[in-house]
C-alpha cells in the first residue's frame, strides 16, 4: 500500500510547484535469460504485455531546448503460464529530452507558444537513467524482490493543445541492469536446470499530458 500511495502523494505535492505531467503506457516485455538452455518449463520466464502509469515534474535549461522530467512510475504484467500471479515494477526515471530541431529555442514557454513547424519546435529524443524495485510473486505463493538501474531511450512529439496542456505521444526501450527474479528452471522433461537469473528488456508506447499552471511567466 506504502508503494502505491508514493506517486500519488508525489503528484499531489508537485501539483502545488504547477509544472506536472501525467502518462500512460503500453508495455511489451522481452526476459534475458542466463540459463543454460533455451528450453525451460517455467511460468515466470514468459510475462504477458502490460501497463505502467507515471507522473512527473518539468524543468528546463534556461536558453537551450533540453528539458527534464524526473518521473516515479509502477506498472504491471501477468506471468503467461500463471495470470493469477505477475510481476510489479517500480522505480525512479530522469527523463531528459533533447529537441534537435529547436535546440536554440530560449523561449521558456509550452510547445503551443512556439513559433514553428509542429515536428520542428514538438520533435525530440529522450534518454532516461533509472533505478526499480521488482516484486516478483512466487508460483508457490514465495514473493521475490530486486532492485536495480535501468537505462532508458526513445522518441516524442509534444502536440500543444493550449498554452495549458501538451499531448505527447512517446515510443520507447528501457533496460534492467539488474535481474528481476531469480527463479528456478528445468528443462523439457522436468531435470531441475537450477536458479536462473532474468533480466528484463521493454518496449513502451504510451501517452503523456503535461500540465502548466504557471502562464504568468509567458
């Protein structure tokens, strides 16, 4: 429950500061594994696709169109072989994105109050260092936990609606460095193959909304 309520209290007091966005993600998940065979017989080596919701605060260099998020997240998705059980995900981004076409831009304003194309003042590219804690629920009911960096890259384009609200559609891959489970394998004919360890690779394509209540300032 502490877990949960972390983004909510998050958002709440960021709301205060006026500069927040909120976003949504489909998750397509790809498992590293370090096992010595391929063919394993093991529920929690196949995850379902799932979701993740994030909340974040913005800021900005003063003269240069680099922009920064720090941003908590949670998503989950379901074990293949066991949908009563699934993985829970957690964790910590610094969002950073890069406008390549509008670097020069000082104009401290939303992408709405911008002069320009939309794909040249909207376009960028994103890298997202991270850290996550995972919460692997056990086949036979014995939960694991990890922790670990994760590494993040993609692409947006900010759509402004209003000097208020920007939509931004956003395809993108983050990496856990760490495993998220450590689980036990065998191979097709049940010979216990031992502990494995399962990284995690995913694939996002999601939506955000950032909000600006500060319209004083341009």
């Amino acid at each position: 429950m502490r877990l949960l309520l972390t983004p909510v209290l998050f958002f709440f007091t960021l709301s205060l500061c006026a500069q927040v966005g909120i976003s949504g993600n489909a998750n397509f998940h790809q498992f590293r594994t370090n096992a010595n065979t391929t063919q394993t017989q093991n529920p929690h080596e196949q995850l379902d696709n799932g979701w993740e919701i994030g909340v974040n605060y913005w800021f900005r260099l003063p003269t240069k169109r680099v922009e920064f998020m720090p941003t908590l997240y949670y998503g989950f998705a379901k074990f293949s072989l066991d949908n009563t059980r699934g993985l829970h995900e957690a964790g910590f981004q610094l969002k950073t994105n890069i406008y390549l076409f509008d670097f020069g831009g000082d104009c401290d304003c939303p992408t709405f109050g911008k002069q320009g194309p939309q794909l040249q003042k909207g376009f960028f590219l994103q890298l997202s260092p991270g850290y996550a804690f995972y919460h692997a629920e056990g086949i036979f009911g014995q939960a694991q936990n990890n922790t670990g960096f994760t590494l993040g890259a993609g692409m947006g384009l900010d759509i402004g609606l209003s000097n208020l609200l920007t939509l931004t559609p956003i395809v993108a891959v983050r990496r856990g460095f760490s495993t998220y489970s450590k689980i036990e394998t065998s191979d097709v004919v049940g010979f216990d193959m031992g502990t494995d360890d399962t990284g995690l690779t995913t694939f996002q394509a999601g939506i955000q909304l950032s909000f600006r209540f500060d319209h004083q300032k341009y």
